[in-house]
C-alpha cells in the first residue's frame, strides 16, 4: 500500500510543462534564488514590452516588490497601464533609456519585440529579416539611467534596485549613462549579442568586459529564445555586484 501511495503522489506530482517556455526554467529559478539573495526592493525593466519580464516575476518568480517598467512605444506602454492596472507595485514609464536625455527617432519592428533605437543589422545572420524591419518610425522621449534613478529614487524611495535590460542593442549604452549610479543596483541583466541583429550591438565579449569593470560578476547565462538553433545568436547574462558575492 506504501509503495502505491507513493506512485500515486509521484503521479499527481507531476506537471506537463509547455515546451514553448521550457527554456526560461533555468532564468525563472535563478532569479527567484537570487532575488531572495541579494534582497531585491525594485526591478528597473527596461524594454518592458508588453510586460512579458514583469508578468514572469510577479506568476513564476514571486517576486511582490517594485517593478519600474519603461517602455516607449505607445501601444504597448498601453498594454503594460492596463495589466499593472491593479498592482500598485508596478510603474510604468512610457520613455527609453538612451545616452542623452531629449528625443530620438525610435524603430517600431514588424514583431515589436525587435523594435529599438538602433538599426536592424542582417550581415551577421538574416533569419529574422521579416520581424526584424521597421514598420514605422517614432519621435519617443529618452532619459539616461543617471536621471531616471535620481528621479524614481526620489520618488519611491527603493535601496537595493535590480537593473533588467532588453534593449536590442542598446544595453552597453545604457549602462554607460548611469555609471555614476550603476553601484546602486545590486544585480543586472542584460541580453548578449552573440550575433550582431543592430547596428549598435555590442560583441557580447565586449559587454561582459565592460560590465565586470563596473564591479559586477556573473552570477548565470540563460537562453532567451526556445529557436535559437543550431547556433546562439543572443543570451541573458544575470550578474550581480561583486562586493555581495564575498
């Protein structure tokens, strides 16, 4: 009867998991582990999107603190207003993070997910050619990761912020607008160029270098696409500030 009961708890322990998000496991229980380690109060997510990073916090990761998301094109900070509509642990910032504050003409892709301030690049591989092509062009607002922190800082009053970066190509940059800032956050992520898909992407060499000089270690690389196959051409890096890792 023992040997029974287990088989059938092993059973009903069991859980179909969709092959179409398979992939993002390893990130979802790094974070959650990590998150808890370094006691994350905020989560600046830049290149929100329609708030895919946002919603696998609050639904698989369980984080409950506060989430910054910026997002400049219109329809999807729309989109994000309506699903952070009943949590008000979750802001949204309708701007991009850039190098200068002001305006910048912005690329919204055929998949907007591709969209960015930079240029779609198809030397390097082209089999995201048909997504990765502007459909329009926008006027949006920009602000450096100096500014927006000083601002948000102010505003919510966060002490240990977490920086979440998807930026097509702009990562690096961004990073770079707010060195005077960046020892404030506890941890990064940010998605590697493995192969160039913009203009401005930096050699994912090139990014953790930089990265490790600002004072942050990698903690974990995680694949961000379930078709990337048979070669990589991009990965989130977790990283976290090294002074929290003795």
């Amino acid at each position: 009867m023992n040997l029974l009961s287990r088989a059938i708890n092993k059973f009903l322990a069991l859980r179909v998991v969709d092959d179409r998000v398979l992939y993002t496991l390893p990130e979802r229980e790094h974070l959650e582990k990590l998150f808890e380690f370094l006691k994350v109060d905020c989560v600046f997510d830049v290149g929100a999107n329609i708030g895919q990073y946002a919603t696998m916090l609050r639904k698989k990761v369980g984080y409950r603190g506060l989430i910054i998301s910026f997002e400049p094109i219109p329809e999807a900070a729309t989109t994000l207003r309506t699903l952070a509509a009943g949590d008000p642990m979750w802001d949204i910032e309708q701007l991009a993070l850039a190098s200068d504050d002001g305006e910048r003409s912005f690329n919204v892709m055929k998949d907007s997910q591709f969209s960015s301030l930079a240029n779609p690049d198809h030397s390097e591989i082209a089999r995201f050619r048909s997504q990765n092509t502007p459909s329009s062009t926008i006027v949006v607002k920009t602000e450096t990761l100096s500014s927006a922190f000083v601002r948000l800082q102010s505003k919510f009053g966060f002490r240990r912020p977490f920086l979440k970066m998807d930026t097509q190509g702009l990562d690096v940059e961004i990073v770079k607008s707010g060195t005077d800032v960046l020892p404030e956050f506890v941890g990064l992520q940010s998605e590697l160029a493995i192969k160039k898909l913009y203009d401005l992407s930096t050699d994912f060499r090139e990014a953790v270098t930089f990265y490790q000089s600002q004072g942050f270690e990698m903690s974990a690389i995680v694949q961000n696409n379930r078709g990337h196959f048979p070669l990589l051409i991009e990965a989130n890096c977790i990283m976290l500030r090294k002074d929290l890792c003795r």
